[in-house]
C-alpha cells in the first residue's frame, strides 16, 4: 500500500542531504517512507493525498515528559504567579495523589496528555516515572506508562519521599525498586538539584541503572549550577535536560560529547526562570533537543509548537535550528534512528501545517498550525 501526499509547499526533511524541498512530494509505503522530492518528479502511488502548498515537517518527537501522576497543582501554580519561587519540593504534593490514585486513573489520565501531544504534533514521546516514589507505586507507574511508549524512563530518585531516611531511600532505588521497574523502562533518570540529588547520589543511581541495562538521562543544572552536567558526560547520558545555569565547562564538555543538551522552555516560562541559552550551546557546537518537560508542577504543557516559539523567541534559535532540535535531535536524545527526519526507510511520522513554512511555529505563536499528524503512515489527527 502507497500513498502520495503531493502539494507540499516545503517539506523539512531534516536530512543533511535532502535539506528543505519547495513543491514537494512524499511517498509512504506501508509504515515507512518510500520517496521524498520534487512534486513534478514523483512516482505514482496507490492513494494520493493533496495538500494544498502547506508544509510538512517530521513528527515532533518530546524526549522529556512526565506523564504519570495524578491530581494537579494549581494552587501552587497561582502562588508561584504571584511571587513565590519554584523548589524541587513541590513534587511531593503530586506523589501523594499519585500514590492515592488507582492504575485506571493513572491510564485515563495518561490516554488524555496522549491525546494533547498526538494534537501538537508529538508522534514519539518519552515517559518518566517519579511520583510513585515507592517501589509499588514507581512499579506501577512505569507499567502504565509501557502500554502508551516504549520510551520509559524510571525516576524512582526525583526527591526523597517525606517518612523515609534519605540513605534508606537511596538503597531502595539502587536495589529492590530498580529490580521492580527495570523491566518495564528503557532508561533511568535522576534529578540532580539542591533539594533532590547530589552528585555522588545521582552518579551511584544512574550507574546502578547501567548495570541494570537502562540507558543513562539526567535533569541536570535546571535550578543552579551543579555537577549534573558533568555527570552526563561522564557517564555517557544520552541526554542532559535542562541545562539552564551552565558553566563555560559544562558547554565545552557537552560540545565534545554525545550527550544532548536536552532544553525544556516550556519549564522556564511555567516557573518563571531565566531561559537557557541555547545560541551559546549551539555556537560551542553542543547538540540541542527541545522537548515539552510536561508535568503538572514545573511544565503543565504539552505544546511543542510553544515549545519551539519560545526556543526562537527567547533561546536565540533560528526556526530551522528550533524545528530540527524538536525533530532530528530529540530522536538522538533518545538514540532513535528509525525517526526525526523525512528519509527514506524512516518511519513516516510527519505533522502537516496549516501554513506555508515551518518558520510559522515561531512567527504564529499560539496558533494552531497542526492541521494533520501521521503515525507510521496513518494518519492519527
Ligand atoms: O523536570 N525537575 C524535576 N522534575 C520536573 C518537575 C517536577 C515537579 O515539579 O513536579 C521538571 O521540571
Ligand atoms: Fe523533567
């Protein structure tokens, strides 16, 4: 089964190679994609689809998200609006409902943030644990967050639940709860923060979770300045996420690595924060992702257009560099070549705007310019 979508007013491959095509044509052969070129030189195909000079760009893919929880924290929201700053803290608020909640309010709950992604653009996303905080709790998260992504990722050391000695803690997520949740993730993770984890605690989680078979992400250097980054680079993350208070070592260390800086604006406009800089990430030659960091503490959004608006506006990105880190680099972030560019043998994976150029994310913010997303040649919105 192929199907042609033709009339593509540029197409945004993301591929060094293939680069940006004016009047464009795509072909989609079962789940993958075929052919991509000049629309005057396509080859037939079994179904065509016309699309009117709007432009198409890969499926966003949002490497960092926290989706299982339960409850919501306006009111901390609204305090936070008011004047009060954002600490690691605040997690805790979410653990309790988390912990309250059943498996089916968990799942309804995940299939609505699923749906908001699918809206946005999202055609891969990636999905944390972290409010369980027990090893029942983090068990289950993780197993309802397996049957929505294969991309899952055990945060069992988000913060150091309330009634438990941190030693003890830590013991748990380094033995029994990482037993428990390593079969159903791909990836640990841990928040290295004043008011979470230090170094030495975040690197023995981390490498508990290598020996483990997991893949190693960190939240590094969101609120300060800290060894997070390093840690990344040492350890060989496939991604250091926030990375807003970085020092010129930390930017030469990731610019000399394979670690992605994975950057999440929809947390700094959430809390209030200064920006990262992704201009000087970018300019030391630091590979750079952009993802939405949904949660309902930090980030309540699951925007990546936003996302993106936000990276040109605030970051120093140019359109094309904020698109390919929300594409192309975020499937590195998560050490996929099967997705983020229109290439041939790719998954055909792919947003459809309701605009002529890509460019319209950041030049329309707040519109929503996604007129149509494909999963794996099917069209899912
Ligand atoms: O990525 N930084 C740690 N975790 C989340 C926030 C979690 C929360 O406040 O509930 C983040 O911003
Ligand atoms: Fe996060």
């Amino acid at each position: 089964m192929t199907i042609l979508l033709t009339g593509i007013g540029l197409l945004a491959t993301q591929d060094a190679e293939l680069g940006e095509i004016p009047e464009a044509a795509l072909v989609i052969e079962d789940d993958r994609i075929a052919w991509v070129g000049a629309a005057s030189s396509a080859p037939a195909a079994d179904e065509r689809v016309e699309l009117g000079g709007r432009a198409v760009v890969p499926g966003f893919v949002d490497s960092h998200a926290h989706l299982v929880f339960a409850g919501d924290r306006t009111a901390e929201f609204a305090a936070r609006m008011a004047g009060m700053p954002y600490a690691a803290g605040g997690i805790r608020t979410t653990v309790a409902a988390t912990r309250a909640a059943t498996d089916a309010a968990l799942r309804v709950n995940l299939a609505r943030l699923r749906t908001e992604l699918v809206r946005a653009g999202v055609t891969t996303f990636e999905c944390k644990s972290g409010y369980g905080l027990d090893v029942a709790t983090e068990e289950r998260s993780l197993r309802v967050a397996r049957e929505f992504t294969d991309e899952t990722t055990f945060l069992g050391a988000h913060v150091v639940p309330p009634d438990i000695d941190r030693d003890d803690y830590l013991a748990q997520v380094t033995g029994p709860m990482l037993d428990a949740c390593a079969p159903y993730a791909r990836w640990i993770d841990a928040f290295c923060e004043v008011g979470a984890f230090d170094g030495d605690e975040t690197r023995a989680v981390l490498t508990a979770g290598t020996a483990k078979g997991l893949g190693a992400r960190v939240h590094a250097n969101q609120l300060t300045t800290g060894p997070g980054v390093r840690i990344a680079v040492e350890l060989g993350a496939a991604s250091a996420d926030h990375c807003t208070h970085l020092t010129d070592e930390d930017v030469d260390a990731l610019a000399g690595s394979g670690t992605v800086a994975t950057l999440l604006p929809l947390a700094e406009f959430s809390t209030r924060s200064p920006y990262p800089d992704a201009r000087r990430l970018l300019d030391a030659g630091a590979a750079v992702a952009l993802a939405t960091d949904c949660n309902p503490g930090s980030a309540y959004s699951t925007s990546m257009p936003l996302a993106i608006a936000l990276a040109v506006r605030e970051m120093r990105m140019t359109p094309a560099e904020a698109v390919h880190a929300a594409t192309a680099t975020g499937a590195k972030a998560l050490r996929r070549n099967d997705i983020g560019s229109l290439t041939p043998g790719r998954r055909a994976d792919l947003v459809v705007l309701d605009a002529p150029s890509y460019v319209h994310l950041a030049y329309r913010p707040g519109v929503p310019l996604v007129a149509e997303v494909w999963q794996s040649g099917t069209r899912v919105a």
